[in-house]
C-alpha cells in the first residue's frame, strides 16, 4: 500500500543523502586545506563555516544509511 507521499525509493535516497554527506564534508576539508594554503589568514567566519561544513557532512553521512536504509522501510 502506498503511503500518503506515494512510494519513496529508499535506496536512492539513502545513497543521494550519503553522497551529499560525503561531498559536504569533501567542501570543508579542502576548502581549510586550500585556504591554509594560500599563506594568508583566513577570517573567523570562514574558519567557522568549513568546520561547519565538516561536521555537518560527517553526520549526515554516518546517520542517513541508519535512517533511510534501517529505519524507515522498517516502519512503513
């Protein structure tokens, strides 16, 4: 039986949510290396947001394939 939003692809959307996980974390990673690179001071803000970026993208990616590909089809 379908569900009220139709039928979601859980596979594809475990996968697309893994991915966006890892290239945050990809954005964050070599966008300080990239930064610490150039020789210059990179302003607080800008520290503060590729951090961010990596954190973010860590959890997204360890928590998705729990979320959508184990715990979602077994409640439907």
């Amino acid at each position: 039986m379908a569900g009220r939003y139709g039928n979601v692809d859980y596979a594809t959307l475990t996968r697309r949510s893994f991915l966006l996980g890892v290239a945050l974390f990809a954005i964050g990673g070599l966008g300080g290396t990239a930064a610490g690179a150039t020789g210059g001071p990179l302003p607080g803000w800008e520290q503060t947001l590729l951090f961010d970026l990596e954190l973010v993208g860590l959890v997204i990616a360890l928590v998705t394939p729990f979320l959508f590909g184990i715990v979602l089809p077994l409640t439907e």
